[in-house]
C-alpha cells in the first residue's frame, strides 16, 4: 500500500479517539455537563423509540430483492422521521430565534 493511505489511516484514527477522550475528560471535569447530557442523550432516545414505534413494518418486493426485512425497513423508516423531526425542529427554532429578536 501507498504511504499517504498509512498516514491518512493514522490520522484518521488519531482524530477519532481524540474526539472521544476530550470530551470525557470534560465531562469528567464538569459533573453537571454529564447530567446536561445524559438528559439530552435521553430525549433522543425517547424521540427515536416514538420514531421507530410510528414507522411502517411494509416489506415490499424491491426491499425483499435487496435483502432488507421488517426490522431493517422498521429502522430506515425510523431514522427518516428523526431527520425530519430534527430537520424542521431547526428550521423553527431558526425561525422563532429570528422573529423573537425582530421583535424585541
């Protein structure tokens, strides 16, 4: 193999595991940024079992052709309500955040 795919595996890897250790050193050093989280992480969760309880078991032939069954297609139907629940919830936090300060 080339010596830039090595240096870009390295870095790669590099970047990931920083990216996991600081923060976990933060949170360490700050124990009410852990509960912040923690409750954000379970609103997540929360949103996306609401998601994937509304989301469609429907297996059609062209899923059944490219080997997905009922619990594959249970999660992409769940994944795509999370985008759009978290997409337009942006959009109105955008929207209220801009008018809010039109107004004041």
């Amino acid at each position: 193999m080339d010596f830039g795919l090595y240096a870009v595996y390295t870095l790669l890897i590099g970047a990931v595991v920083i990216s996991i250790v600081l923060p976990v050193f933060n949170l360490i050093k700050d124990p009410k940024a852990l509960i912040r989280t923690a409750i954000t992480l379970a609103g997540f969760l929360v949103l996306f079992f609401v998601a994937y309880s509304l989301s469609s078991p429907a297996v059609t032939p062209k899923f059944i052709a490219m080997g997905v069954d009922e619990g594959g297609i249970k999660l992409i139907g769940a994944g795509l309500v999370v985008l759009y629940i978290c997409l337009f919830g942006s959009i109105f936090a955008m929207i209220y955040s801009e008018t809010s300060k039109f107004w004041k």
